[in-house]
C-alpha cells in the first residue's frame, strides 16, 4: 500500500473500526512506514492520558414539566379540522338559505349561483345573414363617403392655407420695395457702379502689368537667341578662313617646290617629266 | 471505562423509552435519571462550567419530554439526545458571546484543602487525597479539552468520553462520518500538541496501565 491512508481511515484504525482487509492493508503500509505508525501511537496515548479525566457525579433535579395530562378532545388536531369543515359547510348553507342558492348544469356547464337571477334583455331576433352582411356594407360605404368628404375638404383648406400664406409674402415683399426712397435707390445703385468701375480697373492693371512682363521675357529671350547665332556664325566664319589659309599654305608650299626643282634642274627635258 | 449497572440500564432502555413516548410518567422519570449524569458531564465538558452544564441538561430533558412523541424511532434516541443537548450547548455559546460574562466558578480554586472542589469530591468512601489529585488532573485535562475548537471538542467527547459509535456522532451532528472521523483525528493530534506543550505524558500523571 504507497497511497497515503486519510485521517478518516487512520481514526477507524485506532478504534478498531476497520475490516480485515483494509486493516491488513494499512499494517503493510506501517511496514514501509514506521513513523506513520509512531503517530497513530502518540495519538493513541493521547487518548489514554485523556482518558484520565473523570466523570462528574451530579444528582438529576426534578424536572418539572406542565402537566399535560389527557387532553381534552377540544385541543386535538382531528377535532378541530372537522369543526372547521362543518362550520364552513354550515355557513354555505345558511347563506345559500338566505340569498336563494341555483344549481344549474346544462350543456356541460355547471353553474352555481345564489341571489335573483337578473334578466338579461333578448338579443332582437329575425337577423340574417344578408341583412348583416348588408348592415356591414352600408356601415363601410358611410364610412368610406366621409373619409372622402374629410379628406376633399382638408385639401381644399391646405390649398387655401399655402395661397395666402404665400400671397402674404409678396406683399411683404412688394411693401418693403415701395416703401424705399429714391435716395436709397441712388446710392444703391451708385455703389453698385463704383463697384463695378473698381473691378474692371484692378482687372486691367493686373492684366497690363502681366503682357508687359510678358513682352520684356519674349524681347529677352530673343535677344538672347540672335547672340547665340551670331556667335555660331562667327565660329563658322573661323573656320572657313582657317580652311582657306591652310589650303592657301599648301599651295604656296608645292609651288616653292616646283619652283625649286626647276631651279636645280635646268638642263633636264621636257620629255623626263 | 468499566460498565455500571445504569450502563447496562441505558443500553437496554429500548421499551422503556417506547413507554415514555406514549406519554407513561414513571418511564420519562427514569430516563432522565438514566441519562442525565450522561448529559450533564457532556455540557460540563464541552464548557468546563458547572452552571452552564447544568443548564443545558435541564434544558435538554424539558425538550425531550416534550418531543418525545415525535421521535421515529426507538434505535436514534441516544443520537437524537445529544443531537438536542449540542443544540443548547452551540446556543449558550452564542449567548456567551454577546454576553462576554465568566462564572465565578472559574475564579482561582485555592490548592489542598481550601480548595472548594476538596468539597465537590465525588465518592466519600475513597481516599480525599487520591480525589482531589484525580479532580485536579480532571481538570488539567479538562483545560486541554478547551483548547480545541467546537467541532472538534464536540466530536472528541462524544467518542472519547460518551462512547458514542462514528454513526451516532454523525447522527447527532448531522455530517458525514468522515467528517465526524477527520474532525477526531484533527482533534486528537491537537490535543497531542498542547499536551506536549503542558508536557502532560502518561509519566507525568503517574498513569498505572
């Protein structure tokens, strides 16, 4: 046995509680562990030591309790939930004596009552179905007829109501304008003009002060471009007079040669050539 | 413990606790008589109080008369006794509790033969010494006892000291026999450590096996 036994299992041990076999277990498990069985031994000399501890003597008072004795039938349980069901039973019937008690089954219903029975007044007899259903058509045609009276009339009243509203207005309107003086008239329209004469100068002094920044760029550039031709030209120019001297040196240079050997042959023919 | 003869009369008091519950006076007499020094020394122990004790036992058989009729069966009186003398015994210590009083009973003794208990020596005929010796050590171990907690004290003079079985000790705490046995093993390994503590062994009290 490797589990470790519980407290429970441990007590019924010391008290000899436990059968055979779970007694030999635990003996095999003491083997293995020999302080688990000197514990279980301190707390069995515990229970010796406490043992030592002795009852107190003490004689039992009288005990006197209310005598109870046989009880009168009165007080018993029994008695009184009979009393109780017949009083009930009697007073049903006392009532029912006097306010007139009705039994009634019929048609699987059942009825109780007590008092006069009220009359109820007779539905009117002779109803078809045609004249019901004529009832509920007539009652829908009135109804419908008023719904279209109602709802005719309440357009009638938003139309009217929209009209003057807005006639109410352009009158507003037209009396604020008739009641402004011709003063206020000119000094409107005298800004109005003002105005429009501001606009129109800032509109062309801007305007102006752009083409003439324009003008200068354009003049610029296209001085800039007549510098770069010229100066192309001139290198051009260069280059051909450079061409021309060169040429010119060469034919100098085989004209000296010429000239030279003519001058150091003289006696040679014409036919060696 | 040995077995008196009201021992042998408690363990045989089937019919006449069947008698009692019939309403039969002379049977409801006796099993007070029979049961009271029982009940008593149960609520003495769990309080060390002779008036609490004392309280709870007349409180205890004034129940059971008056709900003797109820009780089912025969077999559970002795579990259903304890079961109402621990219910008085919790109650008195709420209401010890909220009170916060002590006896005067608990006041100092006195040693020898001044002592007060010299005087509650139980059986005249024995040596006065040899009784205020066994009342002192009663009282030494008595001290122990009051040092567990409620379950467990309970529990421990139930089975030590009532001779209750594991069974009946649950019967009457309404828990578990494993509960009723862990609270015992608990209990009795701490009583180990305070009577370590009081270094009380069987030498010490000159045990005689």
């Amino acid at each position: 046995m490797n589990n470790k036994p519980d407290e429970s299992t441990l007590v019924a041990y010391l008290y000899g509680e436990l059968n055979e076999k779970e007694t030999k277990k635990l003996e095999d498990y003491f083997q293995q562990h020999p302080d688990e069985l000197a514990k279980l031994r301190g707390l069995s000399e515990v229970r010796e030591v406490m043992g030592q501890a002795q009852d107190k003597e003490v004689i039992a008072p009288p005990i006197f309790v209310g005598d109870a004795g046989i009880r009168p039938l009165w007080h018993s349980n029994y008695f009184r939930v009979s009393v109780g069901i017949a009083a009930s039973i009697l007073f049903i019937l006392v009532a029912g004596k006097f306010l007139g008690p009705e039994i009634n089954y019929s048609k699987g219903e059942l009825r109780i009552s007590f008092g006069k029975k009220t009359e109820q007044p007779a539905p009117p007899s002779g109803l078809t179905e045609e004249k019901v259903n004529e009832l509920i058509s007539s009652s829908l045609a009135k109804n419908n007829e008023s719904i279209a009276a109602s709802r005719t009339e309440d357009q009638k009243k938003l139309m009217q109501t929209l009209v003057d509203f807005n006639s109410k207005k352009m009158d507003a309107l037209t009396k604020t304008v008739s009641q402004a003086s011709q003063e206020q008239v000119r000094s409107f329209v005298s800004n109005l003009q003002d105005q429009n004469l501001k606009l129109m100068k800032d509109y062309f002094q801007l305007s102006t002060a752009d083409q003439k920044k324009y003008m200068e760029n354009m003049l610029v550039d296209f001085s800039n471009y007549l510098q770069e031709q010229r100066k192309q030209d001139l290198q051009f120019v260069q280059a051909k007079v450079n061409s021309l001297e060169k040429n010119n040196n060469q034919f100098k240079q085989e004209t000296e040669q010429i000239l030279t050997s003519l001058i150091s042959n003289p006696g040679k023919k014409k036919n060696n050539y | 413990m040995a077995e008196t003869l009201l021992d042998i009369a408690m363990m045989h008091s089937d019919s006449l606790i069947a008698r009692a519950r019939e309403g039969d006076k002379n049977a409801q007499g006796k099993l007070v008589q029979l049961w009271y020094k029982r009940i008593y020394n149960f609520s003495y122990k769990f309080f060390f109080d002779h008036d609490l004790a004392m309280e709870v036992s007349q409180k205890t058989f004034i129940s059971m008369h008056k709900n003797l009729v109820g009780l089912q069966e025969v077999g559970r009186f002795k579990s259903w006794l304890y079961t109402i003398a621990v219910n008085y015994c919790r109650e008195e210590v709420r209401k010890k509790k909220a009170s916060r009083s002590f006896s005067l009973y608990d006041l100092n003794p006195g040693e020898g033969e001044e002592s007060y208990r010299w005087e509650e020596s139980h059986n005249r005929n024995e040596n006065p010494e040899r009784q205020l010796r066994h009342s002192e050590l009663s009282d030494l171990l008595q001290s122990c006892l009051m040092e567990l907690s409620h379950e467990q004290r309970e529990v421990v003079i139930m089975k030590e000291y009532e001779g209750l079985k594991f069974r009946e000790i649950a019967e009457a705490l309404n828990i578990s026999e494993n509960t009723v046995k862990s609270r015992m093993y608990y209990g009795l390994d701490g009583l180990k450590k305070i009577l370590e503590q009081k270094k009380i062994t069987k030498e010490t009290i000159g045990y005689e096996q």
